[in-house]
C-alpha cells in the first residue's frame, strides 16, 4: 500500500498533458478554397493568427500575405506528441491563394514502473 501511495504523485505528474494553441477544426479547413474565402472569413473560423507575414509585391494574383495557426500537445516531461500547421495565404486583394494543413503524431510508450 505505502508503495501504491509513493507512485501516486509520479502517475499525477506522469498524466499531466501540456497544449499550446487551439487545434484546428477539419471540416472548416475542408472549406478553404482558393479565391472565395476573405481574410474576415478566415479570422471567424480560426481566430487570431499564431504569426502573420507580409511580402511586398504588387502583382494581382501573387500571394503576398501568410497566416499561420499552430497547435501542439505534449506530456508532462515529454517531447511534443502532436502538432498541426495551417499555413493560409491570400491575395493582393485580400482572399485566399492557397493554404496548406500538416500534422504530425508521435506515437509515445507509456513508461515502466518497476516496483
């Protein structure tokens, strides 16, 4: 019993789960198309973008501006288990160009107590 209890706090601090950002939701993601959505569009369904970057070109048709969302998951003392990038960019005048959806998942052993 008194072993059960010294485990106890390692299981706590074990099942503690770290998460940075706000994970993306699939089906509005499905509706990104380029041409149609507006960056007021995009800033409803996602919110505030993790980082925004400007390029200077003045050329209709160039995507001159990028939005990039983030989310990670990790465990207490453990590296990242999962991420999602949304790389969204948009026009000249101000609609989507082309946007990109990655994830990555790491598949993490639970860990062994030897009593």
């Amino acid at each position: 019993m008194k072993k059960l209890i010294m485990l106890l706090p390692l299981f706590f601090m074990l099942s503690c789960v770290s998460e940075l950002g706000k994970k993306s939701d699939m089906d509005l993601i499905k509706k990104i198309k380029a041409g149609e959505q507006t960056k007021a569009t995009i800033l409803e369904w996602f919110g505030k973008p993790d980082v925004k970057r400007v390029e200077i070109v003045n050329k209709k048709g160039t995507c001159v501006e990028s939005w990039t969302y983030r989310y990670q998951r990790s465990s207490f003392g453990a590296p990242i288990e999962y991420s999602e990038v949304l790389l969204i960019e948009f026009d000249i005048e101000g609609k989507v160009c082309k946007h990109k959806f990655s994830s990555y998942e790491k598949q993490v052993k639970p860990p062994v107590i030897i009593p």
